[in-house]
C-alpha cells in the first residue's frame, strides 16, 4: 500500500438521526492519503449513512466533514462529485433505461466537458481494458446483470475521477476471480495518491486489502486499529461482542428425502434482453429438504434462469414442475401461490415495495387473505401482531412504525424479505443471494433460517457467486457457465478453486 500519515479526510462527532432512530451517533473517523480504509459493523451500525453523508446524499445532524483542512458541507451528491468523492452504492444508481455511457454523464456539465457519446463509450472501453471491468458501454443498463451493472457503477467514479473512492460491498456479486481484478485495480489507485474506503463483510478482504480498520456498532466506533496488527477474532468481538459467531449444523449431518421431486426443471431454455439465448437446455432437480446451489459468474444466465422459474421472464423452450404439477404458463402471482417462495438479488427493486412500511411489505402478498383480511377489511392488531413476532424471529432490527423500508440497511431488509417468503405456505424456496452485503452475524441468521426451512421438508434453489455460500449450505452443487449447467459436484468432493475456474468457463480435467 502507498499509505501515508497525511490524513486528506476527517469526520468529526457526527451524528445523523431518522425518526428519531441515530443511525451515526457522535462518529469520528479518519482517511488518509493513499490508504485503503475498511469499514466493519453488523447491519445498522450506520456504515451506509456515514458513507452517504461523505457522498452527499444526506446532511448531517451535527458534526464536522473536514477535506484537505477544510470544513465542508455537501448540498449534493454533486457537489461531493465535484470534490473528488465518489461512491459505489450497495444499491445502485443507476437509470435502467439509459445507456452505460450516458450514466457515465448523467448529472455532469456536458458543455463543460465538451465530449460526445462516442468519445465516452471510447473512455470507458478503455477504463474497462485497464481495470479488467468488462462492460459494453452502448448497452442499455436494463439489459445488464446485476454483477454487470456493479461494475458500472465503478467504473463511473473511475470515469469522473474521483480521488476518494467509497466502495459498499464492491465484491458482493462478484466471483472470486473478479475480486482480484478489482483489488488489482484498487491497489493502482492508491499507487496513485487515491484514498479508498472499503465497506465489506468479509473479514478475508478486509485483512488482505486494508491499510486500517474501523469498527462501529450502534452508530459509534468502537475501534480503529492498524490491519496488519489485528486479526479476524478481534475485530468480530469488536463488531458483535462475542468470540463466538452463530454456526450451521455439521454438513456430514444434512439429510434430504429422496422422493418425489419438489422442483424438477426440464430442457429449459430462456432468451436473453439481447435476442440472445440465456440459458440452454438446462435441466435440474431439488428434493424435499435439499439444497441445491447453483454457481456462476454474473451475466451467465443466472437472472434468466431466475426470472423464468418465478415468472416474470416467457420461456422458449422446456417445462418447469412443482410438486409434480406444471407451473409453466402460469403467472408469477399464481406460482407464489402454488407454493413457490422468492427471495430476489434486488431488494429494493424486486422484493419489497420501498414507499412501504415494514408491517405491509411482510404482509404484501397475504394481505386480503385471512387472518389480514376479513370480507375485504384489514386487520390492524392482526397484522402488527405478525409484523412484531417476524421481526423478533428474524432478529429485523432499526424498524420503527410507519417507518418506509426504504431507510432501513441493507441487511435487515434481507431478513424482512426472508421473513415475509418463510412465514407463507411453501414447497420451494429460490434464493438469489440471500447474504449479499450481509455483516457476519446476519449472514449467519439467514443461512440458519435456510437451513431450518429445508429441515422441515421445503427445498431450496439457491444461486450466488458466493463460493463459500454455495459450498457451505449446498447438498448439490451445479455450476452454470455460458448459460448451460456445466458440472454438477458434492461440496465434500470439490476443490473451491477448482469450481471458481468452472464458473468461468474454463475446462478442468481431474
């Protein structure tokens, strides 16, 4: 690392409250030049607002913002922008309809930079080359995968120059190979006086790619300590206040009935947004109380795949069977209702309704049914009753009455999709990376309740580019390269590095 003692940002006794809930409470933290800075907290211990603050998406409550010895207070995340402070959003940013190119210049003086379009699409192509973030510039970010669209949104800071670059669970989506790459590209960025702070969950990243790090819980920090004079067992006691994380139940204990199959796919075949094909004769099956992971690098046909198993993308060819009844032509909210539990990538966009308080997204697709609902009029002590014992066996947390889910972090809007999805009658859960941006603790609850579901008899469809996630939870493993199911591995038989390079499409020979 080319880190210096030169410290180009400070942020001083900040506090930042949201109906009357203090998400930063009196945070002091420090940047220096040339340094990678992590970021450590379970969800809600205001991670994001702290990073939005220095983005210029919210004002601070009280406190001081100091950059390059100058106290600061941003109006926009413009003006953030035009003070070299760039951020890569957990949730992104990005207009769906537009071009990667034009997001590139969204919100920017065009006349000012005097560029065209062209010479943009030229930029990126050549940011993309150097950094190893392949993208096509003249696509339209509708058309991308979500890994796809997460390298946009780095490349878009890179593209506006930003000297600080604030990145919130850069390698959540990404495969193992990829992260390298950014962390390749990271590294040259502080070899050139940039500054880097580093939002992750994982303590491997943190150790590995981190001059310094800093831990907050509740709001405060509650520690900033020098990475290469720390390890992964303190900073988890500092970030949950106890040595000892959740565990799963042993693998060599999983069991699963061998009977009927829940889930049983056939040839499918599914185009793409490009008129291209998606997914190619894929086949698949998921037995009661089993789980199948699927693995892939993102824009492989992974949300294809997804889309057309719950609906909301037409099939080309092939069938799709629940329980032994053909769901095929079947509407999205009539496959939910067959016994088909979703739990999407997209939280914000796919799973919750984000104008919505808590209590009605858990109850967004019973509520004119019973108990709700009763000759079409909804039942308020019924629904908060529900709402408060899902939000205790979930552990949701920062929840207030009449709170929009939108303000609530990453993490525990997590646990309310998962919540929501568990607590209805299910046959087959589809889980599109469920911990995804998740702390330790909440990854651990989330697979916990996976694992639970399946002891019960439901089945899971499982897909993440997490590989350890698909190892450690996964009865079967299949890996989809290229749009078709390359391999299909026991976690108990398969080298980790080995998959990483399946999902590439690479071909390994044993």
């Amino acid at each position: 690392m080319a880190a210096t003692e030169k410290e180009i940002l400070q942020v001083r006794e900040l506090t930042k409250s949201f109906y009357g809930v203090a998400a930063n409470d009196k945070v002091s933290f420090s940047l220096r030049n040339g340094e990678v800075h992590g970021l450590l907290g379970e969800n809600g211990a205001g991670k994001s607002t702290l990073c939005s603050i220095l983005a210029g998406l919210y004002r601070p409550d009280s406190g001081d913002v100091i950059l390059n010895s100058e106290r600061i207070r941003f109006r926009s995340p413009l003006d953030a922008s035009n003070m070299g402070i760039g951020m890569v959003h957990q949730h992104f940013k990005l207009i769906s309809s537009f071009t990667v190119a034009e997001n590139m210049v969204l919100g920017l003086n065009a006349k000012s930079r005097n560029i065209s379009l062209g010479t943009v699409e030229d930029e990126v192509r050549e940011l993309a080359r150097q950094y190893g973030l392949d993208v096509e510039p003249s696509a339209h970010v509708w058309q991308l995968s979500v890994g796809e669209q997460q390298r946009v949104e780095i490349l878009r800071q890179l593209f506006r120059g930003a000297r600080i670059l604030i990145l919130d669970e850069p390698t959540a989506v990404l495969a193992p190979q990829e992260c390298d790459r950014l962390f390749e590209a990271v590294r040259h960025m502080v070899e050139r006086d940039h500054s880097v702070i580093l939002v992750s969950h994982k303590m491997d990243e943190i150790l590995s790619n981190t001059d310094r790090v800093t831990v907050l819980v509740g709001g405060r920090n509650a520690g900033t300590l020098r990475t290469n004079e720390t390890d992964a067992a303190e900073l988890a006691k500092l970030m949950i206040g106890s040595d000892h994380l959740p565990k799963l139940a042993n693998k060599s204990l999983r069991r699963f009935v061998e009977s009927t199959p829940v889930l049983t796919i056939r040839d499918l075949e599914v185009i793409g947004d490009r008129g291209t094909e998606a997914v190619s004769g894929a086949s698949l099956e998921v037995l009661s109380g089993q789980i199948v992971g699927v693995a892939g690098v993102a824009g492989n046909g992974q949300r294809e795949f997804q889309q057309a198993i719950v609906g909301r993308r037409q099939i080309s060819g092939g069938s799709i069977m629940l329980r032994g009844r053909d769901i095929t032509q079947l509407s999205s909210r009539a496959r939910s209702r067959s016994g088909l539990a979703y739990v999407p990538e997209d939280r914000l966009g796919t799973g919750l309704a984000s104008g919505l308080t808590l209590e009605e997204n858990l109850i967004l697709k019973s509520y004119n049914e019973p108990p709700y609902s009763h000759r079409g009029v909804l039942s308020t002590a019924v629904i908060t009753a529900a709402a408060e014992k899902l939000v205790k066996d979930f552990d949701i947390r920062g929840a207030r009455s009449g709170m929009p889910v939108s303000l609530m972090s990453g993490g525990n809007l997590q646990k309310a999709i998962l919540a929501r999805e568990l607590s209805r009658p299910h046959d087959l859960l589809l889980a599109a990376s469920p911990t995804r941006g998740l702390d330790l603790a909440a990854t651990a609850s989330v697979r916990q309740h996976i694992r639970a579901d399946t002891e019960k008899g439901g089945a899971v469809l499982l897909f993440s580019e997490d590989l350890g996630e698909i190892v450690e939870l996964s009865d079967l493993i299949l890996v989809l390269a290229g749009g078709r199911i390359v391999g299909s591995y026991t976690p108990a038989t398969l080298d980790i590095s080995e998959l990483g390079l399946l999902m590439t499409g690479a071909k390994v020979h044993n």
